[in-house]
C-alpha cells in the first residue's frame, strides 16, 4: 500500500514536474508535506508573480510546469495572471488546495464550493476528484491535458485526500505516456502544397506559436523559399521570425481594417501558428481584400473554429513547415543583407528617449539575450530599434494583462540560468509584479531589469485619445522610486542618467539579480 502524497510525487518526478511555484496556505501544506528529493518549490510573494513565473518558465522550457495555488483565494488571485499563460498556450498544471471533503459542503472556512467552476471559462480542463483514490489519475489528467491542449488546467484537491493509502492500482498511472501526433494526410498535403506553390503573390504571417515549438529557423527557410513578405501576427505574444530580415514587415496591426490594408494585393495569406486575427482596437472594414485566400494551419482546434474567415487545417505547423519546403523547391534569388537599424531620437532635457534605450540594449547585450518585455507604450520605438535573430528572443503578455513582464522574467531566467536575460518594464506595468524581485533575490537569478519611469500609463493615455476620452482619471503614476523598492527586496539597484552611463551598466556581467531604472520621455505605441 502507499499513500495518494507518495503516488502523486512519483508521478510528478517522472513526467520531469519537479519544479513547483506556488505560495502555500494551510490546505497545501497536506501536498507538500515529504517532497522527494530532487523537488524544488519557488515561492512567490503573491499568487498573480507565481504565475506569471511559472509561464516565463514554462515557455522557456518549453514543458509543463507545476503551480501550487491556495484555495479560492489564491486561485482568484491568480486569474489575472492566468488569462496570459491561456493566451500564449503555456501549459501550466495548477493543483490547488481544498478544505477536507466533510467540510466542503457546510462551506467551512477556505472551502473552495464548487472549486472547477471558479477557474472556467479561463482553463481547459477543471476537475476535483470525486474520491481520494481517484487524485493520482485525475493529477494525470491535469498534466496530459495541458500538454495535449496547451493550456493551463486546474485540480482541486480536499487536504485530507493525500493521506489516504490507495490500493495498487493507482500505481498504473506511473507509467502513462500521451502523446500527440498530427500530420497532414497526403490528399491535405498534396491540396495544401498545390495552393502555395499556385500562388502569385504569397504573404506569411507567423504567430508566436512557431517560436513557442522551436520551428524559429524553420520559418526562415520557408519564407526565403516563397520569397514574399512576412508579418507576425497581431497582439503578438512570442517573436517568430527575425524582425530585421528583409522579408520581415513587422507586426500586423491590431485592427480588421488595417490588416486587410496591409495584405493588399497578395492572393493567398499562409497563417502559421496563430489565430486569424486576434484584434484589439475596433476598426471595422472587410476581413481581407477582394482576391485574396487565407489558410491557417494551426494545432488549436478552437483557433480554427472560430475563426470568422479563410479555411483551416489543424496540424502541426513543423509538419507542415517541412512537407512545403520539400514540396517547393530550392531558393530561386538570394534575399539581401539586413536592414540597417536607424539612428535613435533624443529626448528634450533631462530624459531618455526610449529608443535611446532599447539601442543601448541591443548593443551592449550579448546577441543571444532573451527579453521579456511589458512596456507597452514603447512598442514603436522597440522594433525600430532591436535586432533580434534568435529563436526565444522576445515574451510579451500574450493577453495584454499588466503584471507579467516582471515575474516573467524571473521564470525565463530560472529556466535558462545560462543565457542573458532581461526585463524592459515599465513604471505602470512594474507595481503588479513587483514582489518577484524578492523571489530573483532569493534564488541569485543573474537577470536584468531595466525599469523605464515616465510617471504615467503611456499605453492608456494613448488608447484615450483613439477613443476620444483624453481626460479620464487616474492616468499618472507619480512618486514612485522603484531603485529603493527593488532594494527593500533585496535586489541591487541604480538610477542612470544619461545614455553613456546606461551603456556602462548594460556592459557589465553581474551574477545576481539588479535593476537599472531610467527616466523616459512619453511614447505611443504606434
């Protein structure tokens, strides 16, 4: 006989589920109560950080990752945090702590009453087991889900169920694989390759789920077979495609007028590995222009069936990506240098143009950095002024949620203790992550933050003005000196003042954490 604890530990070792975020409360202590060896627990200070770690993390890696959440507290919590790890696909495990099973319907205090329904629509998959013996195969389930689905996914678990001794056909559920494989069959494939070898004037668009499935390079090698222009798709979360390459177009608009604009003239549109289209600003017009045909090849099933436009085959984008390039031939005409980076803008007076920032940055930075990046209003001046060429280069909160950028940071940097990392925050977005700092302390994350200050919601007083409210409250942020709130959380900090002394910083290698804050002018994110 062995305990539901013993089983679930093993389980969760064998998968490589051995890292765990979380912020315990009393109904947790029960599961955590014996970690084997070879666990570790990373504590976050609020439940919103631990997520947002845990999704840095697991897009880093690249697997499922463990979160260890405290009843209906912490998990609502964390439901801000959540909505960007549903957007970017991350599949996160999400095992929460419930009161025992007698008190649950007498709604004790920290029962979680009806704990699946709390977390939907967000999740892919809710459950609490309906007996104890049944925790072990539904904590199966929650794994397999969110790795089949990408998705984070939820289990409640009443404290007492981990005690319980189960009989040994829970220990079945050790050796469980599930896997998933989806190729085209030869008549898709056949269709599909007839169609983009037909096409005139091809266009490519490239979503974050491409960089997420390292097919980064892959990429590449298509576009430069098709020759024709690629965007990444809107509201872009991950960075697909080299975004100094000469077929490179940049970041479709966000709006349904101004992405049928934009692909003008191209008779057929291969979406890779995103939705179709995920808008943000409401600007009506036409899904795409007259002539033009759209394919979306894409794994989520749910991404193609609600997609109001084109036709949908849902199939693995490397699959895809490797039938056309043997399908398509050798590489007709060489596709010519980079473009060059232009000179970055100054700023009037004592501040910093962000450009000045982000060239600072891409020149002291080694090539290799990965940035995990939450500062909204700066979004023009970032792609004017990066070069970056590797696979898992840029994150983004993929669902525009403040609060994801800093902890992110953290998790990216956990996962890949040896290659750069850092953090381009800003003032706004900072405050809803803030207590990560003290989990990079902890752990001597080598991780760079550079903090840009410029007192206000840039983001927001920019959406005000597109939707003619210029006036609204709350819009500044003032006061703030984040070089003695990282300081309080023990991480080391500076103000620079000008672009030679923010060179200096970058240029230094430190092996723990720190946060360089810089005074920005005011930018709009297009």
């Amino acid at each position: 006989m062995s305990s539901v604890r013993r089983v679930s530990h093993e389980f969760l070792k064998r998968q490589g589920l051995t890292t765990v975020f979380g912020n315990p409360g009393s109904n947790e202590l029960p599961f955590l109560a014996d970690l084997p060896e070879g666990f570790r627990y990373v504590l976050g200070l609020h439940e919103g950080a631990v997520v947002g770690m845990a999704d840095g993390y697991a897009q880093a890696t690249g697997r499922p990752v463990l979160v260890n959440l405290h009843a209906a507290s912490g998990s609502g919590n964390a439901m801000g945090a959540l909505t960007n790890a549903v957007a970017s696909r991350t599949p996160l495990v999400v095992v929460a702590g419930q009161q025992v099973r007698p008190a649950v319907g007498p709604e004790a205090n920290l029962a979680n009453v009806d704990a699946p329904a709390l977390m939907k629509p967000l999740v892919g998959w809710a459950a609490e087991p309906a007996c104890a013996e049944d925790v072990p195969r539904a904590l199966a389930q929650a794994v397999f889900e969110a790795g089949l689905q990408r998705r984070p996914t939820y289990l409640s678990v009443p404290y007492d169920d981990w005690a319980v001794e189960v009989d040994d056909n829970c220990l079945a559920v050790l050796d469980r694989r599930v896997e998933r494989a989806s190729v085209p069959d030869g008549e898709q494939g056949r269709r599909l390759a007839e169609r983009v070898a037909a096409a005139e004037r091809p266009a490519l668009v490239l979503g974050g789920d491409i960089d997420s499935a390292g097919l980064f390079d892959c990429a590449v090698r298509l576009a430069e077979r098709l020759g024709g222009p690629v965007w990444a798709a809107p509201s872009l979360f991950r960075l697909p495609f080299p975004n100094r390459h000469p077929l490179f177009r940049g970041v479709l608009p966000a709006g349904i007028a101004p992405i049928c604009a934009a692909l003008e003239g191209h008779d057929l549109v291969l979406v890779l590995g995103a939705p179709v289209f995920r808008y943000h600003e409401y600007l009506p017009g036409r899904y795409l222009p007259e002539g033009t045909r759209l394919i979306q090849v894409t794994e989520d099933a749910s991404a193609a069936a609600r997609a109001p436009m084109g036709e949908a085959l849902v199939a693995d984008p490397r699959a895809v990506i490797e039938l056309l390039l043997e399908q398509l031939g050798t590489l007709t005409a060489p596709t010519g240098p980079y473009r060059p980076v232009p000179e970055p803008p100054t700023a009037e007076g004592p501040l910093l143009h962000p450009e000045e920032v982000f060239a600072a940055l891409r020149d002291e930075m080694p090539e290799d950095t990965a940035y995990v990046v939450e500062s909204t209003s700066t979004n023009s001046s970032w792609w004017r002024q990066m070069d970056l060429r590797r696979p898992g280069s840029y994150y983004f909160p993929a669902a525009g949620g403040l609060g994801f950028g800093l902890p992110g940071a953290v998790g990216v940097a956990l996962a890949q203790p040896d290659r750069p990392v850092v953090g381009v925050i800003g003032d706004g977005s900072a405050n809803y992550g803030i207590t990560a700092l003290w989990t990079a302390a902890q752990h001597r994350v080598p991780l760079t933050i550079v903090l840009l200050r410029n007192g206000t919601y840039g983001a927001l007083r920019w959406f005000g003005d597109l939707l003619g409210v210029p006036d609204a409250p709350g819009m500044d942020i003032p006061g703030l000196d984040f070089t003695r709130i990282a300081e309080g959380y023990g991480v080391s900090a500076r103000q620079v003042g000008d672009a030679e002394e923010l060179r200096a910083v970058l240029a230094e290698r430190p092996d723990k954490p720190r946060l360089v804050q810089v005074d920005t002018a005011l930018t709009t994110p297009s």
